[in-house]
C-alpha cells in the first residue's frame, strides 16, 4: 500500500477549508491529519503531528502564516510547507519563501495544480506556480545582474565559498565579496542562501 501524505490544514474561512476538505479527501493517498484557524495553533498542532506537508494561509488571526511558518520551521527545520493564500504582492511571496516556505500558490489555482504542489512538497521540491514566477521575475525589472554578477551568483548556487569563487573567477577576494553585497541588495534578501533559493525560483540558476 502506497504512502498517505499527512496535511495539516492551516485556514481560517471555513468555506476555503471545506473546498480543500473536499479536494483532500477525494485522494486516496492524502488524508487531512489536523487542522486550524489560527496561526498559534497551527505550530502547535505540527509539532504534536509532524505532517508530511503543511497548507498554510497568510492572513490569519494573532500570529500570521509568515510568522508561523517560521516558528514550525524552527522547531522542525525538516518542515514541508505550501502557502495558499490570497495574492497580495511580491514581498508577499518573498517574505513566505524567506520564512521558509517551499511553495506559493494563490486561492485561485486549479484542483490539479494544487495536488501537483503537494506531492512536490512531499519530495521536498519547491514549486512555484509560472504566474506567481514571471511576477517575481518582474521585481528585477532595473535592477537586473550584471553578467559578472550572474557568475557569482551561479557558483554560490554550487555552494562556492568566497574564496573559491575569486579563485574560479580570477578576480581579487574583495571583489567577489563586494559582488556577494551587490546580489543581495539587488535580490532584497539577508543572505547567500536565501539568495539562491531565490534566484532558483526565479529561473535564474539551476541546480543538478
């Protein structure tokens, strides 16, 4: 007998949680482990269960989504979480990833699209759906990476350190980390990880 992915069900407008309820249910290989309306309880509630996959709404009461993201991420580092939220920008979807979330989906997408988020999660893939994509994308716009800057970037995607990276580049150490500032301020995350976790959802690298 295949796996039944765990999901706790974090939702705080009923007729949302009975829609995912119903789309839920109907799969044999999925099954609705707890769920709740609050923030609070939502990280609670993952540490008794430990689900598989979390679905995550933003505006909640008391501790928002972002907020309980990061508390379930710091207790369970390990923690798979889909956001499913009304779109409200960018920084939004920024915010949700940093947070530590794996993928962001909008309260309009598809039935089959949500169940592909899910099992992707499961694997511990991040998804991204292209419309939510080419939005981020767009956040670049006068602000793109110079070519060098893209090198850069592409070798922390490798996990380079700095040094290595002067070494790989033939430029001064100071240079590459003067490079490393620049990608973050342009990218407007803290650091390098979050930086190639960003510049993999946007397309702008790629990982074997």
């Amino acid at each position: 007998m295949s796996e039944v992915i765990q999901i706790l069900l974090v939702e705080d407008q009923s007729i949302a949680r009975l829609a995912l309820h119903t789309i839920i249910d109907a799969r044999p290989d999925m099954s609705i482990a707890a769920e709740t309306g609050t923030g609070a309880e939502a990280v609670a509630l993952h540490l008794e269960h430990q689900p598989d996959v979390t679905i995550m709404d933003l505006r909640l009461p008391g501790m928002s989504g972002f907020d309980a993201i990061a508390a379930i991420r710091r207790q369970t580092p390990a923690a798979r979480i889909l956001v499913l939220s009304n779109y409200e920008g960018s920084a939004d979807v920024n915010r949700a990833l940093q947070a530590g979330a794996m993928a962001y989906l909008t309260k309009d997408t598809g039935k089959e699209e949500l169940i592909q988020a899910i099992l992707s999660v499961h694997k511990g893939k991040r998804y991204l759906p292209a419309a939510v994509g080419a939005i981020l994308a767009e956040q670049m716009q006068g602000s793109e990476l110079t070519e060098r800057e893209m090198d850069v970037l592409r070798l922390l995607a490798k996990g380079f350190s700095n040094r290595s990276i002067s070494d790989a580049l033939s430029i001064a150490e100071n240079t590459t980390r003067i490079h490393v500032g620049r990608i973050l301020d342009k990218l407007g995350v803290e650091d390098r990880t979050q930086a190639v976790i960003l510049a993999i959802q946007r397309g702008l690298v790629h990982v074997d």
